[in-house]
C-alpha cells in the first residue's frame, strides 16, 4: 500500500510540473518571446494544453469570468497541493487499513 500512495504522490508531482511548464510556456508565448510557428513550440503548446484541458474545463465552469485572467491553472496547482497534504497527513492511516 505505501507503494502505491508513493506512486500517486509522484503522479501528482508530475501533473504540479506539467500544469507549472504551460503556464510559463503560455506567457512566454503572450509576451512574443516564443512563437506558436515554431514547431517545437506548437507541439509542446499543443501536448500540455490536451493533457490540461479536461482538468482545465470544470474549474472554469465554476470560477466567475475575470476577462483575460485565467485562474483555472492556479486553482488546479492548490488543488493538488491540497490532495498532497491530505495524503501525506492520512498515509499512515491508509496503510494501517489494508
């Protein structure tokens, strides 16, 4: 079981990074300091933004519209600090269950 909650919390940590990398692409991008015709760019912009989207979409239905400013990547970052907290608070108790 501690293996399996170590897993998790790596998962966790590589959704923290990914949702982290297209946050800085994307002002990177709004600044012009990269361009979306750049293929690596694009394919990058186009992968993170897939994989984010589904997690992305509820967050957004429920936070007001604030115009330009997107909170949902924010909001997702707390979320799974939040989720990392709680397991790593309740692994013990999680273990000791099985």
């Amino acid at each position: 079981m501690a293996s399996i909650l170590q897993i998790i919390l790596l998962l966790i940590q590589v959704a923290w990074f990914i949702v982290i990398i297209h946050i800085i692409l994307s002002w990177l991008i709004n600044f012009q300091v990269l361009n979306l015709r750049q293929p690596i760019v694009a394919s990058i912009w186009d992968g993170t933004s897939r994989l984010l989207e589904p997690a992305y979409r509820p967050i957004r239905r429920i936070l007001p519209d604030l115009g330009g400013i997107d909170l949902a990547p924010l909001v997702l970052l707390i979320g799974l600090y939040a989720l990392e907290i709680v397991i790593r608070n309740n692994a013990a108790a999680l273990i000791g269950a099985f």
